[in-house]
C-alpha cells in the first residue's frame, strides 16, 4: 500500500518529466513552468545529479521555451542545495546565454549573475571563471557579447588580485573586438564594472577603454559613452573628472552624429549632479546651451527635459545670462516635442532663482505655455505645477490654469482627458478646497468632460 501511495503521488512528477521531452512546444512550456514543482520532489540530490543534467542535454529549439528555462533556473538555487551546489546550474546557463535569442540569452545572463553571487570563492575560481574563459574564446560573437554581462560580477566576486587582473585583461581584449555587438556590450557592462572597481584599477584600466570606446566608429557603441561618463564622474575626485572625462563628454556634445548628441542630451541631468557646480559652470554649460538649439529636434527636445536638473547646479545669475534666453527662444520652437519638453521641466528652475526672479523670468514662459496649442505641452505644464507653487504661489497662476485645466479635460484624445482625471488630486491640494470648489467644479458643468467607454463613469472628475 505505501509502495501504491508513493507511486500515486509521484505520477504527476513523471508526467511533467515526460512533457519536457514532447514535441509539443505548448505541453513542453507547461512543464518548465513547473520545474520548481519537479525539483521540489525529486529532493536536492537528484536534481542536481538527473534533473540539471536532463535539461542541460534537452536545450530546447522554441524560444519562448528557453526564456522559461533561464527563468526557472535563477530561483531555483535553493532545491539543488542552496549555494553551497549553485554551481550545478552554470551548466545548463552556459548553453542559455550562447543562443542567438536576445531575450533568452538576457534573461540568462540575469540568471547567471544571480548564480555567481551565490557562489563561495573556491566555486567561483573552480566553476565561474572557466566558464567566462570559455565564452570569451568561442569564434561566435553571441558568446562574447554574453562574457561581457557577467564581468561586473566575476570582478567583484574574484577572491584575489590576480583573478581581479585576468578579468580587467580579459576585458580590454573584448572592448577591442572587432564585432561591433562585441564592444556595443563591453560598453554596456563598463558602467557596471566601474561601480565595483577600484579607485586605481579605474584611472589605470577602466578610463583608457572607457576613452576608447567613446572614440568608436560604430555610433551604437559611442552611444552608451555618456553613461560610463557619468558612473566615473561618481567614482572619481573631482579634479580627475574634470580632467580625464570631461574632455571627452565635451567631444561628444559636439559629435557629428545627432544620436550621439541625442545621448549627452539625455545623460546632461545625471552628469551635472555628478559633477560639482564650478565644473558645469566653467566646462559643460555651453555645450549644454549648443544642444538646447541643435539643428534636430530630438536632441532639442531631450535636452529641454534636463533643464531643471542642470540649473540645480548653476548660479542664478550664470542661468538668467545664459541659459533663459535660449528657454525664452524654445518655449516657441516649432516642434511640439521640444516645447513639451521645457514645459516638463521649467518650473524646477524655479528652485534656483527664487521667488521674484521666478515671477520675472520664468512666470510669462510658463503662462505662454499653458497657452500652447499642443495638448501634451498644456499637461505637461499642468502635471509640474507643485514646482511652481512651492517658489511661486498658486495665486499668480490660478486665472491662466482655469481654462487650461478646463480645455485638457474637454481634449479630443481620451488619454489627455484620462490623465487629468490622475491629476485632479494634485490640483485640488495645489489649488485649495475653496478655489477648486467654486471654479473648477462651476468650470465642468459648463463645460462637460466627453466620456470614454473605458472610463468608469463612477471616475469622472467632477462626479
């Protein structure tokens, strides 16, 4: 009878072990979506001796199959005996991350790094590192683009200088490789090994590549340059940055690319609070004000977007020469996008200038915005407001949003109409009990929200 129990009970177990093996990729997902469940009942031992092994051998030729699998085998850790046997699952990962799937081999490489972390130091020198040795030789460049997402955690785990140096070498030789895939991820993964470095390694290994890279033919690897930029710029002394990084930030503000510009556009927020304010100041604000009136219009428009956070680190009379001119000129701009942009982000300067150089400088941009024609530029204005209420005060602003308010509620596109809805909370905080009562409730019964059928009429604004 317990011999007729154990076999009941174990049934389902084999079903599922089964259906890994059919030919139905339907039935085959079915089952890796239980891997756990199969591992949970073999017990530890026999996962690791049959289960692991059986998949490694059965790497399946259905993709959404192998996302499944790379995603089983990072939880899995502990139904093969926790850390002390994660090694066991480098296996079958090492096949995973060489598949020419950008999306199975991504998702195994977060498997592998979460394997990595898990492994003692003699696992890591005995399991890890011939395994990262073996990617970077294989003559297919998918094997070498997937070396260059586990070099962050292979540096930081490595148990001895030694193994620290042979990582930083290997390294180098992938970020002069001559597949442009090969060095766009050596480029990619240089942020994350910066993060764990060295002060010394950094300045002695990691800014060479890192100026190396920046300097790339191929704009798809240049493009990732200003993140690096900015993940030194936090590692190092001030002096270094302005000396070793800036210079080549200033390069790429200038490149002849719109992309690359596009990419310091984006990245100018994040590397003005990295760096300290007489550096903005003396070294990076006229690329800055070049980019606010490039000739494309998408870099205009994403650079727009940082204006806030840049004037965080200028002085207010450095901003009100230099850079309210060029806001004053692109609140106007004849892309949609651009203007969008500015209007997300002008209020914040307000925090910069104060009070009454806000109300001077900044209240009639901001007015003529709420103006716009474009409904995104309205919201986007409408959505900052706690910004301009914080230096300003709601009451120089209440008579030009009413009708904003009320027209972006009444817009033809049922997502601007939608989005005021999210935002009537905001406003009535903003605005007062009082004001939001007598005119904005009075405002919407004269002028009725057109509904949507995927709006819950129990959601209206104003009831």
């Amino acid at each position: 009878m317990a011999e007729s129990n154990d076999s009941n009970e174990l049934y389902p177990i084999a079903v599922l072990i089964d259906e890994l093996k059919h030919s139905d990729a339907a039935l085959r997902m079915k089952s890796m979506k239980n891997v756990q469940t199969i591992a949970i009942a073999l017990g530890c031992e026999r996962t690791r001796q049959e289960l692991i092994p059986f998949l490694s051998e059965a790497i399946d030729d259905d993709d959404d199959v192998l996302l499944e699998l790379a995603g089983q085998l990072a939880e899995i850790i502990p139904h093969v005996g926790g850390p002390d046997y994660a090694y066991t699952l480098l296996q079958p990962l090492e096949a995973l991350v060489t598949v020419e799937e950008i999306t199975v081999r991504t998702k195994s490489l977060e498997a592998v790094n979460v394997v990595g972390k898990n492994l003692s130091s003699e696992h890591f020198v005995e399991y890890f590192m011939p395994m990262l040795r073996r990617l970077v030789g294989v003559d297919w460049f998918t094997s070498r683009v997937s070396a260059c997402g586990i070099f962050a955690v292979a540096y930081g785990k490595a148990p001895d200088s030694s193994t620290r140096s042979e990582c930083i070498g290997i390294f180098g030789n992938l970020c002069r490789d001559d597949t442009p895939m090969v060095r766009r991820a050596a480029a990619k993964a240089l942020g994350e090994i910066i993060k764990v470095a060295d002060g010394d390694i950094i300045v002695e290994y990691l800014v060479p590549q890192f100026v190396k890279l920046a300097k790339d033919n191929q704009d798809s690897v240049k493009l990732l340059a200003m993140e690096n930029g900015v993940a030194l710029t936090q590692r190092l002394p001030e002096n270094k940055s302005k000396e070793l990084v800036l210079p080549i930030i200033l390069e790429l503000a200038a490149d002849t690319s719109w992309r690359v510009r596009w990419s310091v556009g984006k990245g100018f927020g994040d590397m003005c609070e990295a760096m300290g304010e007489s550096t903005v100041t003396s070294g990076f604000l006229d690329s800055f004000e070049k980019l606010l009136r490039d000739s494309e219009a998408e870099v205009r428009a994403v650079t727009a977007g940082n204006i806030g956070r840049a004037m965080a680190h200028i002085p207010s009379e450095v901003a009100i020469s230099k850079i309210i001119p060029t806001v004053t000129t692109i609140v106007q701009d004849q892309s949609e996008h651009v203007r969008a942009g500015v209007a997300g982000s002008i209020m914040s300067m307000s925090e910069t200038l104060g009070k009454d150089l806000s109300i001077e400088h900044l209240l009639p941009l901001f007015l003529q915005l709420l103006k716009d024609s474009n409904s995104d530029v309205r919201f986007n204005v409408i959505s900052n407001l706690d910004a301009a209420n914080k230096v300003i005060g709601v009451d120089l602003l209440a008579q030009s949003l009413l009708p904003a308010i009320v027209d972006l509620a009444s817009d033809k596109q049922w997502r601007v109409r939608f989005a005021i809805i999210e935002y009537i909370p905001l406003l009535a905080s903003q605005l007062g009990v009082d004001f939001f009562n007598e005119k904005l409730v009075s405002a919407a019964s004269d002028h009725p929200i057109p509904s949507h059928p995927s709006i819950h009429p129990s959601i209206h604004p104003f009831g």
